[in-house]
C-alpha cells in the first residue's frame, strides 16, 4: 500500500469513526493539506499513530462544541475538569474506533493514549496534515487533523 492510499483509508476511517461515536448529524466538509505549525486555540487532543500509517491524529473544538456532544451523550452538562476528561476519551473512542475500521482495510495501525490539549499551543514537527472541518450544527464544529509522517 502506497503512503497515499494509506492517508486516504486513515481520513476515510476517521470521517467514519466521527459519525458513528458522535451523536449529531455531522456535515463534513472536504480534506485541506495545512503546512506547520497548527495553531490549536482552545481545546483539542491528540493520538499518536504506529504501524503502517505514522503520525498524529488531533481532535480540535472548543468548550462549546465539544461540551454539547458530552452532553448529548451524557444527557447532562459536561463542564470543567470533567470536559477535559471528556476529551481525551471521545478521542480514544474515535481513534480506536479508527484502527478497528482502517483494519478490516488491510491497514494495521496502534494508537497511543490521548494527549489533552488546553489553551493556545503551537504544533510543529509534521511534513503533511490535513484538516477535516465537522460542523455539528450552524454555531458548533470540530476540526480533524490528521499529520502524516513521511
């Protein structure tokens, strides 16, 4: 498998993996290539990649957005230390979800645990990434970044 097939079945695996875990019609919006540094502004995550596919996979939002699918999936207000928490743990459920689906596509990928992102950071030390916008409704989205390693 070519390092462009295996970026277009991870992206594929991920859009998938976001509209199966998150409870909202989700409206994805087409893949663009972004150059480094990624600037993440409020909250976000982030799952390292092994195997075939290396690199990184970033989950970005905000409080807002990201507190309304706790919510909904909770059936209460998900605020605080506990949306921190929530973070990373949507994430793992998206990235492991992710590594079942991209498996039975003969890509074979490991994830590390999640690293909980909170505030303004500057990510650097990427060649390609792609950001996938995923608009939950008119005023609340995320953002899916997957950065590849060569």
């Amino acid at each position: 498998m070519t390092v462009s097939q295996g970026i277009t079945e991870v992206l594929n695996g991920t859009i998938e993996s976001v509209k199966s875990i998150i409870p909202f019609d989700v409206n994805i919006d087409s893949p663009s290539l972004i150059e480094a540094p990624l600037i993440q502004a409020e909250l976000g995550v982030l799952i390292g990649m092994t195997g075939d596919m290396k690199g990184r996979l970033v989950i970005e939002g905000n409080h807002k957005s990201i507190g309304s699918i706790g919510e909904k999936m909770f059936g209460m207000p998900v605020e605080g230390e506990m949306l921190e928490s929530f973070t990373g743990e949507l994430a793992n459920m998206i990235a492991g979800n992710l590594a079942t689906v991209v498996s039975q596509r003969e890509v074979s990928i490991d994830i590390t645990p999640p690293t909980v992102i909170v505030g303004s950071t500057k990510i650097s030390g990427f060649k390609k990434a792609f950001r996938v916008p995923v608009e939950l409704s008119e005023e609340e989205s995320l953002q899916l970044i997957l950065m590849v390693e060569d």
